[in-house]
C-alpha cells in the first residue's frame, strides 16, 4: 500500500493519540530505513532510543528466532534462562552487586515498580505517613496515572483526574529546594540525569553527588531514570557511572531490548527484598524471547570498545554542528549519543519537519531542541550523510535555509 492508502486505514481504525509525521516506514538496515514508497532516511531517533543495535542486526534477529522456536512466553511462576542471565548481566555490569532485578515491558512500567518499591521499603521500615517522591521540574516519567503525576511538568497534570498524590517538584541543581521538599513524609528521590524529553538537559555532577550525600543521610532512596540514558546511550552503560554514584534503584527500558519491549528495575542489595510474592508481577515481564534479543543486546553494548565509539561518535556529531557556524544552531548538548541542537524556542519542530523531509529522521524536546538518538551502531559514513542534510536545514555561514 502506499502511503495515501495507508494513513486513510490508519485514520479509520488506528486512534489518534499520536501527531504522526507523513511518514509510513517498511524496512531498515543499520541506521538506514526506507518507507513505502522506496525514499530512504538517516535514523537519527533510532525507535527513541530502541533500536540500539540499529536494523537488521543479525545476531539479535538469530537469537529472538532461536527463542521463539524454542520457547516464545511462559508464565512468570516459572523460571527461564534468558531473564535469569540477562538479570545477572545487569547487576554484575551495573556494579551493584547484590541487588536483584524485576521485569516489566516498558519505561512507565519500570518506574512504576520503583515507585512502588519505594513507599514499601519506607512502610515497612517506618511505617505510615512517609511515602512522597521527589522528582525535578521538567523531568518526564511516563504517561500511566502514576507516572505522569511523577512528571514534573504542569502541561502533563490535564484531563486525567485523579491523580496518583504523593509528588513533589524541586528545581534541577538546587539542592536547598530538594531539601526542603523532601521533608519527614518523604521516601525516595527519582531522577533523570539527562532530561530528555524535557530538552537533552544534563544534570551537574556535584547536586547528583549532593542529592546522593542527602539520601544517604536521611535515608531517602535514590531511584535514577534510565529508561533514556542507559544501556550504553551516553557513552557508559548507565549514565550513573559517568556520575560517580551507587543508586538505591535504576529503571531502564528502551535499548535493552534493541527493539522488543522490555522495561526493568534494579534495586541494590538495600532494597531488592522489598517486593515480595504477591506485592508486585506483570504478565509478559521477563519474556524468554525479549530476554533473549536483552542478552544480545548487553553483550554487544557492555564493551569497553564498543562505549568509547558511541562517546566519539556523539563527540563528532557535536563537534561537526557547532562547527557549522550556523545562526540557527543556539548551542549543542548531550552526552554520548544523546545529543540536543538547540534551536530558537518554538522553531524545533518546524526544523525536524525539514530534516524529515530532506531524509534525515530527528526528535524534538522541551522548547527548543532537536533531538538526536541514533542508534549506537551508527558508521560515520551514516553521521556524515546525516550531517550533510543538517548543514543544508541548518544553514552553514550565516546562511540559513
């Protein structure tokens, strides 16, 4: 079907919760996809960091077979092999030895486990009255009830009343603010340390370490976010190494399942007996087939080698943007693979319409970036296409288009 076709299918029997781009997708190759009609296009957004061993990856393919063939789904009252290994290869890799990890099938789903984790592991260790999560403004934790109350945006907080109570906001690098939110009824502080739909923003390494010291003191558990910044996005495996913190909790989702659905949560040796039989499960958490395509994915991504590419690849990218001495380009920001063009407040979109439409697929965030999120296994040859298409959208000189 070609797209025409298609979108009046989709308008008939698809909801229409999604500002869909003119786009219908059919198949890819590495960081490359072509849509229905035979265009091809640079993905630099990568499924929002999904795909991160890009398209076609054999390895991951032949093991999702493999598995399927052999076991697709069984109930979680039954051990498996592939979530017991991928859940070891997380904690020995996370150096959180001793913590444990629980399966789900998405980022919200993840964070939602933390939530929960939390206010139980406060109940039973004080009881009542001490169960409110602290997040930052303009972090983003999902769209179930729960998690978009955790979101500290106010557009977020419309239509869907009531919401999950027990939240609060403080500012990104405030510590004081932090402190003063987080009073006897708190229980955890949740983070991300790069707000990625918030704008590509990372956080400042002392208030991390500040809000870490403050946990610790108060015995507030630190969950970390990395549904967008781990599994090897920002350079490091989880963006909490670069930070020099041990988190009480880390989600993750998106890139551990290098395109299947997987959400997860690690808990350190602290926290990860809280939930017991009973208190917590999900149906399809810890599938043997998504597991399989995890175990891949960490094996690829969890190399020394393989982490000081995607480091030198985003440096490169940042590096070619600001060298292109365009008036459109306000800054450049990220880490690793996660990087945010900054634009004019308002005009990110119109730019990743343009760039859609000259073949290269970008993101936005917050006001005014445009976000990148190719997959890791990205060549240069790809970034240079990429960026050739960005020179000519951007404007180079002073010469914008």
């Amino acid at each position: 079907m070609k797209y025409k076709e298609l979108k009046q299918e989709e308008e008939r029997y698809v909801m229409a919760t999604y500002g869909r781009f003119p786009i219908a997708l059919d198949h890819g190759e590495g960081a490359r996809l072509w849509d229905v009609e035979g265009k091809s296009y640079i993905d630099m957004t990568s499924g929002i960091g999904v795909n991160s061993l890009g398209y076609g990856n054999k390895e991951l393919i032949a093991a999702v077979k493999d598995q399927m063939e052999k076991l697709m789904h069984v109930s979680n009252l039954y051990t498996t092999a592939p979530m017991v290994q991928v859940a070891k290869s997380l904690v020995l890799f996370s150096g959180l030895q001793g913590g444990k990890v629980f399966f789900a099938n998405s980022g919200a789903e993840a964070n939602e486990g933390a939530i929960k984790l939390a206010r139980k592991y406060s109940y039973d260790k004080y009881g009542e009255g001490r169960s409110k999560i602290i997040t930052l403004k303009n972090s983003f934790h999902g769209r179930t009830v729960t998690t978009l109350k955790a979101t500290g945006q106010d557009k977020f907080h419309q239509y869907f009343f009531p919401f999950t109570e027990g939240f609060d906001y403080a500012e990104a690098g405030n510590l004081e603010d932090v402190k003063a939110k987080a009073d006897d009824t708190a229980c955890a502080v949740m983070m991300e340390l790069i707000q990625g739909e918030g704008g590509v923003l990372p956080l400042d390494k002392e208030f991390v370490k500040a809000v870490e010291a403050f946990c610790r003191e108060k015995d507030l558990l630190l969950i970390i976010d990395e549904v967008q910044t781990g599994i090897g996005r920002t350079g490091s495996l989880f963006c909490f190494q670069q930070y020099g913190i041990r988190p009480d909790v880390v989600t993750m989702a998106k890139g551990l399942g290098g395109g299947l659905p997987i959400g997860a949560v690690l808990a350190a040796s602290n926290c990860c007996d809280v939930l017991t039989p009973g208190t917590h499960a999900t149906t399809f958490g810890g599938s043997p087939t998504v597991c399989a395509a995890a175990g891949v994915v960490l094996s690829k991504v969890n190399n020394p080698v393989f982490l000081e590419k995607v480091k030198s690849k985003g440096e490169y990218i940042r590096q070619k943007l600001l060298a292109m001495n365009s008036p459109a380009i306000l800054g450049v920001r990220g880490m690793g693979l996660m990087v945010g063009v900054i634009v004019e407040d308002g005009k990110h979109s119109e730019y990743v319409s343009r760039l859609n439409e000259k073949g290269v697929l970008a993101l936005t965030a917050g006001k005014n970036a445009v976000r990148l999120l190719p997959p890791l296994t990205i060549t240069i040859e790809e970034i240079d296409e990429a960026l050739a298409v960005m020179r000519e959208v951007f404007g180079e000189g002073g010469k914008a288009v």
